[in-house]
C-alpha cells in the first residue's frame, strides 16, 4: 500500500499543468487552443508573454524535481525498495503526459523530465540542460534541443547511475520524449519545424 501511495502521489504532482494553471492565473487563452497545442512551455511563448512561458517551465521542472525528492525521502522513512524512486520518476513524466487533471491531455515532458534527471543525479541533469540550452539558443529549435538531450540522457545514466532501476526508467523516459516528438521529427525531416518565437500583442506570429 505504501509503494502504490509513493507511485500514485508521483502521478498526481505530473499531472499538475503548469502551462494551462498558469495561462488561466494570468488571464492568458489555453495554450492547448493555439500554437502546437501542445500544453508546454514553448507553446506558451507563442502568446508573446515570456513570464507566463518561464513560470511554465519552472513549474513543470520544480514538480518533476519535488516528485523525485518526495519519493526519496518516502522510501526513506517507510523503509521500502529503492527502486520505487526511479518509479516515481517515471510516473511523473507519465502524469505530466496524461494527466488526469486535464483530460489527459499533456506536454512532451521536456521541463519534467530535467527535474526529474536532477532529483535522480544532479549530475545527469546539468549536463541535459546545457546540452538543450546550447541547442536551444544557437538553432532556436527547442524541439531538435529536446530529441538530443533524450537520446544522450539513458548514456549519461548508464556512466552516472549505479543501479539499473534508475537506468531503466530514465531509458523509458527519453522513448516517451522522442515518441512524443513525432510531429516535430516530421517537421525536422521536412525542413517545416518551427523554431522558437513568440506572437506579438495583434497575435501575429514574430519572425525569428
């Protein structure tokens, strides 16, 4: 009972959507109605508030993070297996994904996931996020930024991670990510991705 509460407690912090709880707190339109309609920070951007598309993108970061941490400090306390924090881990990318608060219309899991590579291994997590950011900022593709920094993630915690529970679930993360990039490998592929902009005030898109 205790490791499905650890589980379940996951899930339910995942399925917090920073990007819809902040648009609607700001008066902004549903970031699933514009854009990619993807419920994310990128997506967010596009309305042309950058403080809306960084208080998403900590949110989503902060509870990938604090579901880790919280599992940690549970598994700790109730003296069960520790292979429940790597199920944490995945089960909060998986209610940011689907969340059940939200119809389970989700994100991609970008933000989550790199909170979720800091609370598994600090180490790990810095190394994604500079990977991403120097993507991010020299193609201004947040997606391309994105499918790199999952395909390195499973190899950097196959050499950081000593136990295969913390592998395996970072693994199944990062194929979780790319499938979820579907649209956007299309777009890559095509030549067509968008890169990183935002609207301006007549909701016109900005070049970039």
């Amino acid at each position: 009972m205790q490791s499905f509460i650890v589980v379940v407690a996951a899930y339910l912090i995942g399925s917090l959507s920073f990007a819809v709880i902040v648009s609607r707190g700001m008066g902004l339109a549903d970031p699933r109605s514009y854009g990619s309609g993807n419920p994310g920070a990128t997506n967010v951007l596009r309305s042309g508030n950058r403080k809306a598309a960084a208080l998403t993108l900590l949110g989503d970061a902060i509870k990938g993070l604090v579901a880790v941490l919280l599992a940690r400090v549970l598994v700790n306390a109730w003296q069960l297996d520790p292979a429940l924090v790597p199920a944490a881990a995945l089960a909060v990318t998986l209610g940011h994904m689907w969340p059940i608060f939200f119809r389970f219309a989700g994100g991609k899991g970008v933000a989550t996931a790199l909170g979720v590579l800091l609370g598994l291994d600090w180490r790990v997590g810095v190394i994604v996020l500079l990977v991403w950011l120097i993507i991010a900022k020299g193609l201004k593709i947040s997606s391309l930024a994105a499918l790199v920094a999952a395909l390195i993630a499973p190899l950097l915690a196959w050499y950081f991670m000593p136990d295969r529970a913390s592998l395996y679930a970072v693994t199944v993360i990062s194929v979780l990510l790319i499938a979820r990039h579907h649209k956007n490998i299309r777009g890559l592929l095509s030549g067509s991705e968008r890169r990183i902009t935002g609207r301006d005030e007549t909701g016109q898109d900005r070049a970039d």
